[in-house]
C-alpha cells in the first residue's frame, strides 16, 4: 500500500521538477523577449514581467506537486488509477488558476 515518507526518488523527482520547470520559464521569456524584438512592442518595466512570471509558475507548482502528492495517494488507497483521474483535475486547475493568478499579480505589482 501507498505510503507517505521520504525517499530519495521523491527527492530527486521533485528536484527534477523543480529544474525542468525553472527551464520552461527561462524558454517562455527568452521566446517572449524575441517577440518582443520582432514585433516592436516596448515593455515598461521587464523585470516586473519576469518577476510575475516567475512567481505566478513556481507558486502554482508548489501547490499542484502538494495536492498531487496527497491526492494520489488517496486516490490510489480508493482502487482507482491516479493517473485516470489527476491528469484531467490538474489541466483543468491549470487553465483556470495560470490566468487568474497572472491577472491577480499583475494587479498587485502593476
């Protein structure tokens, strides 16, 4: 049966997750900035984007790898496949909380 404890492939998942989605930032951004470059539009204050950007992932990734974590294990005690269920709860999480939280920072640091 599932178990909550530390070991060491959850550690090096986590911190697997942590670096790959660090680099899907840094894509976003740098694809972002050569947008930018193209089309000509002047950003005010691009350390306040970035900034945003930042928070608005990394904060969201917290939270979904905590929920995540409990959540599978319950759903697997429950006889059912985490896999069947997580996947469409976290898309459809991340297509409503992505915008709100950009629209919500944006309003605090803008």
């Amino acid at each position: 049966p599932p178990e909550i404890q530390k070991s060491k492939r959850l550690k090096e998942d986590f911190i697997g997750l942590i670096i790959t989605t660090f680099l899907s930032i840094v894509a976003v951004l740098i694809f972002g900035y050569i947008i930018m470059l193209y089309t000509g539009i002047a950003i005010i204050n691009p350390f306040m984007i970035i900034f945003i950007i930042f928070l608005t992932v990394m904060l969201l990734f917290v939270i979904m790898f905590i929920i995540l974590f409990i959540c599978a294990i319950y759903v697997f005690k429950w006889g059912k496949d985490p896999n069947n269920s997580l996947i469409p709860f976290v898309t459809s999480f991340n297509d409503l909380a992505v915008p709100a939280l950009l629209m919500i920072f944006i309003i605090i640091f803008i």
